[in-house]
C-alpha cells in the first residue's frame, strides 16, 4: 500500500511539472450554450446532491447500527453507498461551487484531483457491481455454504479488490491524459471528464487512446458478462424452486440489484464505449448528469423500495430521533 501512494505521489508531482508551465487552470463552458437553463440545472443538482447524501449515509448507517444487516449483501452496498457518496460530491460539488461563485474555472492539480477520483470511484463501482451479483449467485444458488463461501474475509478481499482496482484504473487513465501537452485550457464540459480533456491535447493519441479502450472494455463488458452469467443461472436456480414465496423473495432480492446495473452501466456505455467519430458533446453532459447524480441518487431508493429488511431499520433509526418519532407518532 505504501508502495502504491509513493508511486501516485511520484507521478502526480512529474504530471503537475509537465503541464503547470502550459497550462495553470482550466475553464468549464458548462451549460453556457443553455442559459435560461442554468438556474433550473443548478436547483436540480443540488437537490440530487442533498438527496444522494441524506439516502446514501441512512443506507450505510442502518447497516452499521442494525445487526440484522450485517450480511455480504449490506457490507457491499454499503460500500457503493459509499461510492456514491464520493463520486457526486467530486463531481457536483465543484459545479454548484462555480455557479454560486460565478467563476468557472478550476486549477491544474485541482482538474487532475477531480478526474482521478470521478475515475476511481466509477472504475470500482464497476468491479463492485459484478461482486454483488456473484454474492447473489451464491446466494440462491448455494444457500447452504453462502455463510461459508461469502465469510467476513473473502467480503473483506472483494471490497478491498474491487477499490485497488478502480484506483490503479484511474490512476493510469488520468495520468496518461495529462501527461500529454495541452492547446488550450477550455473544456467543453461541466467537469474535468476525461474524454473532453482529451479533445485539448495537442497531437494524436493513440497510445492513450488504446489504453482507455483497454481499461473499458475491462471495467464494463467484462464485468457486465460475469454480471449476465451471474444471472442466467440465478434465473435457472429460481425457475427450479417450488415455492411461490421462496421464488418471490428470490425475485425481489435480485431486482433491486438488476435495476441499479441497468441505470449505472447503460449510462457508462453510452458515453465511454461509443464510436470516436461520434460527437454529440451536449448530449454528454446530460448523460454525465444523469452518471454522477441521478444514477447515485435512485441507489438507495431502488434498494430500500422492495426491501423490507431496509425499511423496518430505517424506521428503527428514525425512532431512535424524538423528533421523526413524534412525527411518525402523529401521523398514524
């Protein structure tokens, strides 16, 4: 570990070397082309932000504080929770900081901080996703030794998997893009996205270029095939189980999961795998949207709908608060 912060430590201060005599700061057009729109994104963004956080740390303190949920299945959407968390806030937060400041704009290392961590923590919820739909498979399909093969240790070295490799990913990716010579410190983006950062460097890149497609095709059809694997015999194990209500809590522990993969790699491919000659950069920045704040926003929601383990905890907490008590109290 102490090797892997020297080694990011050392890359990122040749990084900043390279371009800080080019380039000092960068300067977003955002949604400039949408002005009567802007307000109306700004509120929008906030709420999906203050809803991201407020769902996101109930899921993770229910599963802390309610021992019922001390499963794999909580500890790992715990941890996306946790992902989540980060990923909006390093992608929203310096948004609704410039619109509030009026200054859109933002430093060299401060662009490089924003696209490793939007990149690392997408680049795990990848990995991640595809170990929560193994844990599932053991699940149903091997009840008997879920406890054992699911155990505290392997869960640990999956979380812990799962975020080296989203961080090496990242690391790589953004070190690769801004080490290249930049013409010009404007992007056409809300955000350091990396793909719009790649359209300022100065030559072709097709070294960079084979490494990104590397680490997609990695980080999204793979996974999505162990993902889909996962699933079909999931679907096999439950077609073969006779009872109404066994098949039925099958089902709804497996929808929640299905959906959430549905909205977060749809998203993902549509702006990361699509053909290099296609160049629809407004559409982009919608999408990114819906990637960095409506995607983590619906997680918790999606989670807890069909879920009555979640919402018997959450109700737990909240009465442990006089407050909601007395306004759940009131409200029957």
């Amino acid at each position: 570990m102490y090797a892997f912060i020297h080694y990011g430590r050392t890359i990122w201060n040749e990084m900043v070397k390279t371009n800080l005599t080019v380039t000092s700061s960068f300067i977003f057009l955002g949604f400039t082309h949408y002005p009567k729109a802007e307000s109306t994104i700004f509120v929008l963004c906030l709420l999906m932000y203050l809803v991201t956080l407020l769902g996101n740390i109930i899921l993770i303190s229910v599963t802390i504080l309610d021992s019922h949920l001390r499963t794999p299945m909580y500890f790992f959407l715990s941890n996306l929770s946790f992902l989540d968390i980060w990923y909006t806030s390093s992608a929203l937060t310096p948004m609704l900081a410039n619109f509030v400041s009026g200054k859109n704009t933002i430093s060299f290392p401060g662009c490089a901080t924003q696209m490793y961590f939007s990149l690392a923590m997408g680049s795990t919820e990848c990995v991640l996703l595809s170990m929560m739909a193994y844990d599932r498979y053991v699940a149903i399909c091997n009840p008997l030794r879920y406890p054992i093969i699911m155990n505290k240790r392997v869960c640990a070295q999956i979380a812990a998997g799962s975020w080296v490799t989203g961080c090496l990913a990242a690391l790589v990716e953004t070190t690769s893009v801004l080490h290249q010579s930049l013409c010009g410190n404007i992007i056409d983006h809300f955000i350091c996205e990396i793909l719009a950062v790649l359209k300022l460097v100065c030559v072709d890149t097709p070294k960079v270029q084979l490494i990104m497609l590397v680490i997609s095709i990695c980080l999204l059809p793979v996974p999505m095939l162990l993902i889909c694997i996962s699933y079909v015999l999931i679907l096999y194990n439950i077609l073969r189980i006779t009872s109404v209500d066994g098949r039925s809590k099958a089902i709804s522990t497996c929808a929640a999961h299905l959906t959430v993969v549905v909205l977060f790699y749809g998203t993902a491919l549509s702006m990361y795998l699509k053909p290099s000659v296609v160049d629809l950069q407004e559409i982009d920045k919608f999408i990114a949207l819906v990637y960095a704040g409506l995607t983590p926003m619906l997680n918790p929601i999606i989670y807890s709908l069909r879920n009555k383990e979640v919402k018997v905890a959450v109700k737990k907490l909240l009465l442990r608060n006089p407050l909601w008590a007395l306004l759940i109290h009131s409200s029957k």
